[in-house]
C-alpha cells in the first residue's frame, strides 16, 4: 500500500544491482510513495545491465559513480540536482564488498590491501557521500541519508572477517556526521541493521545459509526480508521521523535482543 510519504521528495539510491537487492527494493518503494530520484552504482557493475531495468520502471535517470572516486561522487550530485531540478532530500547508500570474503580469506590471514578496500568501499565511501554533500551544499534542510549495516558491527560473526569493522566504521560516520549535519540544516543521518538477506553481496559471505536459518529461529518475528527493509527506509527518509537521528537501527525481527530461543533450545535438545 502507498501513502505518499515521499511526495515531492528527491533523492539518490545507490546500490541497486539486481532485483534482490535491497537498494531495488527500497527503489521501487520510493518510487510507489511519489519520490523522484536517480540511481546510482560503480561503473562496472553498471556492465550487468539490469539497473536499466529499474531505471525505466522507476522513470530514473542512472550516474554512474565509484563511490569511493571524490570526482565521481561530486558529478552524482550536481547531476542529481541537475536532473531533479533542486537539492537532495534522501540517500540511500546501500554498497558493501570485501575481497577477502570473496577469495575466502580467514581472518588470521586477511590480505591488508583488500582490507583497507573493504574500509574504503563500504564504510569511508559514507562520509565521502556526506562531505561531498556538505561541501556542495547538496542536501535539502531536514534530509534524510541512511546507510545499511550489519550486527557484526556488535558481535563476532566469524566468516564476516573485515566487513564487521567496515561496519563498526559506517555506524561510526553515521553517528559523527549525524551530528554535524544536524547543526547545519536538521539533516539526519543514520544506519538500518537489517536481518541476513539473500541477495549477492549477503550470499557471498560462506556458511551465509547456516547464519540465515540460524538468526530466522532467533528472532520472534522472523528475518526481516529486502521488501520489509525498504519500508523501513522509507520511514525514515519520510518526514514522519524527523528526529531520528545518529542512530544504528536494529531491522532484524527483534534477533538483537534475544538470548536464546525455543526453536534452538529444541534444536539443542533433539
Ligand atoms: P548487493 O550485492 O545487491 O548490493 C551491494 C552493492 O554495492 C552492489 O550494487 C555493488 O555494485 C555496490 N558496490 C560495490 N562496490 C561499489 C563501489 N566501489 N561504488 C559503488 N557501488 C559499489 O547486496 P545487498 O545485500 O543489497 O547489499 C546492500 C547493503 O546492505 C550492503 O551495505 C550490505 O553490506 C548491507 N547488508 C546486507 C545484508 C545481507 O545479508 N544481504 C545484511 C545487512 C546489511
């Protein structure tokens, strides 16, 4: 159901790689609760092809950008304001990758330029988005930017290697920028830690199907899927929470809170 919570709201979605990510769906969203937007994502991924699909569907226009590339992100801006005809009220940064999880290094055993990628790409490409941003004088009074995070940040998770300090970071930014550009323009920023999810990015972590299974038995209500994600986002780039901010957002069926569960004590059990 649409509310048009985001009517004559602009914003930016990055992240958006194929139709399970979770970018697409908040995309989609956004679009059904009367936002206009651009969408965004590194030039090479662009290669796939199925953001164009999106793009149509969502009447948006794609720039491409690297967003750890200062150039590029300062041309997403001006060509988003540009395209939309006036500052940014929304950003959704919705980007995440290690190359040591994806060539299966162990934790003891991490490669350190992949390491500090993994930082760049995941966590440090957020406060670029919002120095970038600041300095342009990009975002709207009272905007809205929200970044997606994992409770690794919090709690070991082994296989997560180096994205669980990634993610500590982005939380980090989100709560340092979130004050700053609160001062500036009542602007909030802050991240969503959402359940495991089945897209590319979440599938590419090993063992991902044993922590999916395992979190959906822990949490009372469930693993939040991409769609349930989106509608939160949206929430949060509607002015009906205009005083959230620099805060870390639990999106995960109430897993965070629980010790354990009946499902796993009968697992135990049996
Ligand atoms: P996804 O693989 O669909 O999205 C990740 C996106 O990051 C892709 O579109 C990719 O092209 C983009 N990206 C990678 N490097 C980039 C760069 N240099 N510049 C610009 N874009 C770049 O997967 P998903 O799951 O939708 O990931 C979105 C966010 O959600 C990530 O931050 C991820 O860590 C987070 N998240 C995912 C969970 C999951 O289980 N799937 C759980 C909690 C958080």
């Amino acid at each position: 159901m649409a509310y048009g919570l985001l009517k004559g709201k602009r914003g930016i979605i990055s992240g958006a790689l194929d139709e399970n990510s979770i970018a697409w769906k908040v995309a989609l969203r956004a679009k059904e609760e009367g936002a206009s937007f651009t969408l965004t994502n590194a030039p090479l991924a662009m290669r796939m092809g199925e953001i164009n699909k999106l793009a149509e569907h969502c009447e948006a226009k794609i720039i491409p950008a690297d967003a750890t590339s200062i150039e590029d992100l300062e041309k997403l801006y001006t060509g988003s304001m540009e395209e939309l005809g006036g500052k940014i009220d929304f950003v959704l940064h919705s980007i995440g990758m290690s190359t040591n999880i994806r060539k299966g290094k162990e934790y003891g055993d991490l490669n350190y330029e992949w390491f500090l990628k993994s930082i760049d790409v995941s966590a440090l490409s957020f406060h670029k988005m919002l120095q970038v941003a600041e300095k342009l004088d990009a975002i709207e009074n009272k905007g809205s930017l929200v970044a997606l995070s994992y409770i690794a940040a919090q709690r070991s998770f082994p296989d997560y290697t180096d994205m669980a300090q990634a993610k500590a970071m982005l939380e980090s930014i989100a709560r340092s920028y979130g004050y700053r550009y609160g001062k500036k323009n009542g602007t909030r920023v802050n991240t969503v830690s959402q359940s495991p999810t089945k897209t590319t990015a979440g599938t590419g972590i090993s063992g991902f199907n044993a922590f999916y299974e395992y979190a959906n038995q822990m949490s009372p209500l469930g693993n939040a899927s991409a769609d349930e994600c989106a509608d939160y986002v949206i929430t949060l780039f509607s002015d009906l929470t205009r005083k959230v901010t620099m805060q870390n957002l639990f999106h995960d069926g109430g897993f965070c809170s629980v010790g354990i569960s009946e499902e796993i004590v009968a697992r135990m059990e049996g």
